[in-house]
C-alpha cells in the first residue's frame, strides 16, 4: 500500500479541520477560474481569426492573379490567360476552384445621395455558394439572359442602409472613365459580409459591363480569383502558384490584400499569450498559497510522522498528493465550467458584439481537443514542479519542536 498516498487522501477527504479550509476552496477555485478562462481565451481567439478569415476570403479569395505592371488603382490591367496559366491552376492540388473576375471603380447615385464603390464584374460560372450564405434579401444574378444580367446587380447593406435601398430598387451607377459613362442598375440581392472593408467597397456585376466600357476583347479579364483546399496551407499555395506563373503575371495573397486585418489577427495571439501566463500565474499563487498553509496547520502531525520513522522525503510526498489532488478537483471544475460556457456560447450565441467593431454579431467559439489536453497538461505539470518548492519546506520541521507546537 501506498503509504503517502493513503495519507495524503485522508487529509484530503476526511479532515476535520477548518482553519485551511477556506483558503484550500479558494485555491481549487482559482484553478477552476484560471483553467477555464484560458480554456475561453483560446477557443474565442480560434474563432475570431477562422470566422473573420473565412468572411474575407470567400469574397475575395485565397490568392489573385493580374498583369505584371505598375498599375495601383481599382481598375486592373487586362490580359487573356494562356493555356498553360489555366493548365497549371488545374493540375495543382491545393486548388478548390479559381474564376476570372474584373473591377472598375464607379458611383452610385439615387435617393440624392452618393456612394463611391468598385464594381467587381463576375462571370456566369462564379461561385456563388458564399454569397447565398450571407444574402440577407433577394437572390443572386441570373446569367442564363446575358441581356437580363447586365442590369442587374447585388450590393450590400451598408451600401443600401447609406443610400436608403431596398431589393427591386433601380438606381443609376457613374463608372469613372473619361468621359464618365452612366449605366443603369436593379437591385437583384442585397448581402452582408460583415467586414466593413469589403461592405462598404465593393458591389457584384456582370464582368462585361467593364469589357463594353473598356472595349475589351470578349475572352480578357481582370484577374483570376483563387480558392484554396486548406487556408493553412496559404503560404506554400501562394508561392507554388507564383512559381509557376508567366513572366507579365503576378500574384497576391488575401494577407497581402488585406494587410490590416490580418495583422489584427496576429495581435490577437499576444494578447492570449500574455492572458495564459497571467492566469497561470495566478492559479500557481493560489496553490503554493494553500500549499503552505496546509503544512503550517499540519505541524504536528508533520511531527509525529517523523517521529515513527518516516523520512523527509516521505512526508513531502504526502503534501505534493495532497496539492496535486487540490489541482485535480480544479481542473474538473475548470473543464466542467469553460466548456459548458464554451457549449453554451457556441450554440445559443448568447453573448453579442458590434459588428461594426469587431466583424461578427456574436463572440465565436472554437474548440480543439488538443488545445484542452494541452492546457490540463500544463497546469498539471507546472503546479507539480512550482509545488516543489514549498513542499520542502518539511525538511526544516524539526519533530521534537514539531510535536510541542501550536
């Protein structure tokens, strides 16, 4: 029998004491707290960075592909795609689907107000699976008519709410070109993205609009659109596609298109850093605290250990199981409470945000089973070897002054 261990339980279990008990709650309660909120803080920041990260790159893409030039507006150098360009894309497996797209930078007028926009100009085999998830009135673009689908056109609720439109609504659109051409539009869908960047900037056309107005050729483009497998693999993806691109061609990343997104997010990973070491922090306080209040109100008994024969290193063995039992009654309430809270959250949305502020209407959650292996593992280990320390302090009790105190 594990003689240690059989003491440890009894203290742990059956004391009658009550000077420690307090201070014995209030640590099992801080690791409850302590593993919970970090539990919290890594799956809220898991979520922020995928939800926001799938907002951008279903309108935009994963990777874009233009003319090699020294153009920086909106309205992108045409070129026709060889071949080998739409070979390449094919053949490489990290590719979900790519399509060609155009912009142009317009105004629209109606209601006596005035919006800036660009007007993004897609084919007839766009993707639209990404849109319909986020259409909040109307339908998407019907191709089946070319005549039909060159008048009409999906803008956002931003741009409705600014300029008071509604789905049916026709309005007139100033493309800016010298001179200016005007264009007729109806309002066929309205969506919301929920990233301000890409609501209040974009809206959805027929692609040859921008070819009539540009006098391009029937099969030129803008751009090509690339969608990846896996957002993880963004970097390798991008500098494959790069690598096997024509020489009048480049390419750009969305963490390239969008910079001051992206660097948000990765901001967001310091603040959790420092959010888990505080919380460790203070859940290790709140053990080496208990820990040697423990053995303080345990000094007689400490005593009389020694004085039948017991070593230093045995008795201090008998606070670390009864520390690390503490821990354990922690962690269980700290998994119970971060991951009911996390549950919860997750499918009722109960706790709201401001859109405008931080991209999403409700605070995401994300959980990964190894990031809560992980976090039990770490304040197991970390209380074990912190909890060393005190727990030496056995070694110094004296069992005749230990027996006489009180």
């Amino acid at each position: 029998m594990n003689t240690e261990y059989f003491i440890a339980r009894r203290i742990a279990i059956k004391s009658e004491r009550t000077f420690s008990k307090l201070i014995v709650r209030i640590a099992i309660a801080g690791v409850m707290l302590s593993l919970a909120v970090m539990m919290l803080s890594v799956a809220i920041i898991k979520g922020f960075k995928t939800e926001i990260q799938e907002k951008v790159r279903g309108f935009v893409g994963d990777v874009r592909i233009f003319k090699l030039d020294l153009n920086n507006s909106f309205e992108l150098t045409p070129f026709v795609p060889t071949a080998k360009t739409l070979a390449d894309l094919k053949q490489n497996k990290d590719i979900a689907y790519f399509q060609s797209y155009a912009t142009k930078p317009a105004i629209i007028s109606a209601n006596d107000e005035v919006e800036g926009v660009n007007f993004k100009g897609i084919a007839h085999n766009f993707n639209w699976d990404y849109i319909k998830k986020h259409l909040v009135s109307g339908r998407i673009m019907d191709f089946s008519d070319s005549t039909k689908a060159t008048k009409e056109i999906l803008i956002s609720s931003f741009t409705a709410n600014r300029l008071k439109l509604k789905t049916g609504d026709s309005f007139i659109m100033y493309f800016v070109q010298n001179p200016p051409r005007k264009r007729p539009f109806k309002i066929v869908g309205i969506y919301d993205i929920g990233v301000e960047e890409i609501d209040k900037s974009f809206v959805l056309g027929d692609i040859n609009i921008i070819r009539r107005l540009n006098n391009w050729q029937p099969n030129e483009i803008g751009a090509i659109e690339i969608k990846l497998k896996e957002f993880s693999r963004l970097q390798q993806a991008s500098d494959k596609i790069y690598s096997s691109m024509e020489i009048n061609l480049k390419s750009e990343s969305v963490k390239e298109y969008f910079p001051n997104i992206f660097t948000w997010l990765s901001l967001l990973d310091v603040n959790t850093r420092v959010l888990l070491v505080l919380m460790m922090i203070v859940g290790v306080i709140n053990m080496i605290t208990a820990l040697l209040i423990m053995i303080l109100e345990r000094t007689n008994m400490i005593g009389m250990l020694k004085a039948f024969g017991m070593t230093d290193y045995s008795v201090m063995k008998v606070f670390l199981y009864n520390a690390l039992y503490l821990v354990g009654v922690g962690l269980i309430l700290g998994n119970i409470l971060g991951l009911g809270l996390g549950f919860l959250q997750q499918y009722t949305h109960i706790f709201r945000l401001d859109q405008g502020s931080y991209y999403l209407s409700y605070v995401p959650i994300e959980f990964h089973f190894a990031d809560v292996l992980l976090l039990n593992l770490a304040i197991i280990v970390i209380c074990f070897v912190v909890l060393i320390l005190p727990s030496l302090l056995v070694s110094r009790i004296s069992p005749l002054k230990a027996i006489r105190f009180k």
